[in-house]
C-alpha cells in the first residue's frame, strides 16, 4: 500500500484524499463517518504487506508485540517522531483526567471542528487561545510525553 502521502492512496469509502489509516488492516480512510463504514467491514487477515518485508496478521500478534509496536509500523510513514505509540494511545484512553475533560460539548465541538477543516494550523492556533482547549492540549502531552513536566 502506497504511504498517506503518494498521490495513488485513496479513501476506501468515498476515494477522497486519505488522512488517516485503518490500524487493524492499515486500509486508508478520511474521516470518522468513513472509518465507521470501513469497520463494518474491515477484515484485518487482508492487511497488506509493509514496505519491509511482510508483516503477521494483526490477530496473531501476541499482546506484548502490540504494546511494543508504534502507530508508524501501521501507518508506514516517514513521520515517525510525529507518532504516538500504542501504549501512550492506551494510556490516554485510559485517563480519567482526559475523559472528564471530553464530556465537555465545547470541547467536544472544538474538536470536530479542528478534525474537519482545511487549515488545520490556523485554527489550532485560534483555539490554543482557550483556556479549556489548553488544558485539553497540557492533560494529552503530560500523558504521551511525561518527562516534559519533569524539565519545566
């Protein structure tokens, strides 16, 4: 499968432009109603083979090789300092502190926002204006990148 990138790579539902990957069969999709459509019939046994060589069918991986793995592994991109691993996705879902703040409709909305626009760097900057959207942006990093609140 051709990286998020390549001018090839289209969504599976609608054939738009692909943001996102499927992380059981690494499919392309470009937004959240899409994804939604695609689970229903995902089938992770069809996960194409990674640029290095071929890789084990999501259901056979043992718990402990998908902790160890990074969302670049499913992604295949060239970005991987920009990636959050698995278990720093799992932490904060987990996260009680971000869960109380997501039952905000505000923040809620401001998000789906952000998700949906065009100039997504204009209007992150906009909303990291907001105290609640600040919060929301300070509880995610302390959770993926913990040393950063021991340095400052």
């Amino acid at each position: 499968m051709a990286s998020l990138n390549s001018a090839t790579a289209v969504c599976v539902i609608c054939l738009e432009k692909p943001k996102y990957r499927c992380p059981a069969c690494c499919m392309p999709y470009c937004s959240l109603s899409c994804f939604r459509k695609h689970k229903e019939q995902c089938n992770p046994e069809t996960r194409p083979a990674a640029k290095k060589g071929t890789v084990t069918p999501v259901n056979t991986r043992s718990e402990e090789d998908k902790d160890d793995s990074s969302v670049a592994d499913f992604l295949n991109s060239d970005e991987e300092e920009d990636r959050v691993s698995l278990q720093d996705l799992k932490n904060l879902g987990e996260s009680a502190t971000l869960r109380s703040l997501l039952l905000n409709p505000h923040l809620r909305q401001m998000l789906v926002n952000l998700d949906q626009d065009d100039n997504k760097a204009k209007l992150m900057k906009a909303f990291m204006q907001e105290p609640l959207f600040v919060e929301f942006a300070d509880c995610c990093l302390r959770i993926v990148e913990p040393s950063q609140k021991r340095d400052s």
